[in-house]
C-alpha cells in the first residue's frame, strides 16, 4: 500500500511539472501571436471561423491562423491539465493548503480562458495586458504546485547539516529578498507586456544608449526630430511616455540584477548548507545574465518574433525560480520552527 502511494506521489508531481511546462509553452505560443500582431487573426470566440476550436480544418492553419489557432488549443489542452490536476490533488493530498491551490489554478484557467476571449471580441489591448500578466502568475502557481508535491519539499528543511538555531533571522531576510525581487520580475514583465500590447515599433532603436544619449531627450523639439527620423524610414511615431516606459523597463532591469546577485551572495553567506538555494541562486544569476541578452537583441533585431518570445520565455522562468526561492525559504523556517 505504501509502495502504491509513493508512486501515486510520484506520478502526481511528474504531472504537475508537465503542466508546468505546458504552461510555459503557452506563454511562448502567446509571445509569438502578440510579437507578430496576429492576435486577431482569428476574429470570432469562442469558435474559430464559426467551426468548433477542436474541428478547424487543418488545411486553413496558414499565415497568422496558424499561430492563433494553435494559442487557443495549447490554452485549452492546459485547461484540461489543471482541472485533472486540482481533482488528483482534491482525491490524493492529505495537506488541505495544497489542494486549496489545484483549485485556485482552476479558478485562474477559467479566467484567464475569459480574458483571452474578451480580448478578441472586445478588441481591448489593455485586456491583453491582464492576459498576459496573469499567464505569468500562472505558471509561477502550477511551479508552486509542482514543489509542493515533491518528496524533497516534504523532507526539506529536516536533515539540514551545518544549519544553525540562529539561521532563523538571517534565512527570513533572504526570503524577503526572494519576495522583493520576485514582485520586482513580476513588474518587469508587465512594463514588457505593456510594450507588446501596443503593437507598435520600438520607441528606443538603440542599445546601450537611449536615441544616442544615456538619457533620453523627450523635448517637444527632440521628440519633432525622432519622429521625422522614424517617418523617413516608415517607422510609428513615439511619444515621451512611450520612450519612457521602456526605459522604466531598462532601470527596473538593473534593479532586477542587483536585486538577483545580492540573493545570490546573501545565501552562499548566510544559507550556504540549502543546498537548493545555492544552486537555485546561481542559476538565477545565470538566467538573468541570458535575459539581459535577449533584451539587447530584442533591440538589436527590432523585435524579431522569435527572439523577442525567448525573452517573454526566460522572464517567466525567472519568476518561477522567484517563487521557488520564496517557498523554499519559507518551507525550511517553518520546519525549523515547528
């Protein structure tokens, strides 16, 4: 019987990492409609041309069809991963909290499911802000899941060697930082949704400056002259709050590095017997280094689909490890506490 239920455990956690990922090819799938502007290329919801979603001939998945038409069938096929999840939770887990988040995941699909219909009926960027923020908090709770159903978040905390009774207020100060950091990830990439939502060119083309300048004219005169530039080569116009926003988008970056490589240092000094979080640390710090590129060839490349999709993508795991790191923390303070 015992056997029976590890391997029940263990085929539980295998799943919710898979939903995890299947989450986070949808948010690429969603990067890829909105980096190509064809997020209307299907204009009815929630059929497909009138046809049923799960009917469409395949034949017609051609030009912008193809990658909207595929966003809604990834969507709905991690619909049906989150409900079988929440009902594997409700049946299996003993901890009232963690099937308390199967449903809350549940709740979230639905909604978002909703968010992604009005944004094609209701022809509303701003809905496409919300959507895309809220794939994001998403994926982080099925990562949350997927930890929590792990033989290692059950023993975590236990057997730590080297961990001392004082670790207590130097390990709550990390958590704070994971938090503070996480929260900082989670603004950076609604500025970043912000800026695809509005399907319009790049208002900064450079990269490290800003229009030539570390800091960015926004003059009436200075903004008369970037536009007539941008106009000369068939480009948008900008205004100061967009040039301004992605370089909101910039300072929060550097906030963000800073923020990443003082978790780091703090936890190789204060927590250096976690395991985990020594290794989770320094991956963040590599993950980051790897998003700070793909931002400047965001750039560099005028926001080419695919390399502005791996930046979405890299962003999303990094908040993921933002809410590992949080509940890793809290998972050996409640341990050690207990």
């Amino acid at each position: 019987m015992a056997q029976r239920s590890t391997s029940s455990a263990r085929w539980l956690n295998r799943f919710a990492w898979f939903t995890a990922v299947a989450s986070l090819l949808l948010i690429c799938s969603g990067g890829m409609v909105t980096s190509k502007g064809v997020g209307l290329a299907v204009p009815d919801w929630p059929t497909t041309f009138g046809y049923n979603m799960f009917l469409f001939p395949v034949s017609k998945w051609i030009g912008g069809v193809l990658f909207e038409h595929t966003h809604r069938l990834i969507a709905s096929t991690v619909g049906f991963l989150t409900i079988i999840l929440a009902i594997w939770l409700w049946r299996t887990e003993d901890r009232h909290a963690v099937r308390m988040l199967g449903l809350i995941a549940v709740a979230g699909v639905i909604l978002q499911g909703i968010l992604g219909g009005l944004r094609v009926t209701m022809l509303k960027d701003q809905i496409g802000i919300f959507h895309a923020c809220l794939a994001q908090a998403f994926l982080g709770l099925i990562v949350l899941i997927a930890i929590t159903t792990t033989n290692f978040w059950r023993s975590l905390g236990v057997n730590l060697t080297g961990l001392t009774g004082q670790v207590s207020q130097p390990l709550l100060r990390i958590k704070m930082m994971a938090i503070a950091t996480t929260i900082a990830i989670y603004g950076q990439l609604a500025l970043g949704a912000t800026m695809r939502h509005q399907h319009k060119d790049l208002a900064i083309l450079d990269f490290p400056t800003a229009n030539g300048a570390w800091i960015p004219d926004t003059s009436a005169t200075a903004l008369a002259k970037i536009n007539a530039w941008r106009d000369a080569r068939a480009l948008s116009d900008v205004d100061a709050f967009q040039i301004w926003l992605q370089m909101a988008h910039r300072f929060l970056a550097a906030l963000i590095s800073i923020a990443v490589i003082a978790f780091c240092v703090r936890v190789w000094k204060d927590a250096h017997a976690i395991a985990a979080l020594r290794r989770l640390s320094i991956l963040w710090v590599l993950l980051f280094l790897l998003q700070f590129t793909l931002g400047a060839w965001t750039i560099w490349s005028d926001k080419a689909a695919d390399v502005a999709t791996s930046h979405v993508a890299v962003g999303a795991i990094m908040l993921s490890f933002g809410v590992s790191a949080w509940a890793i923390c809290w998972r050996v303070l409640q341990t050690r506490n207990s």
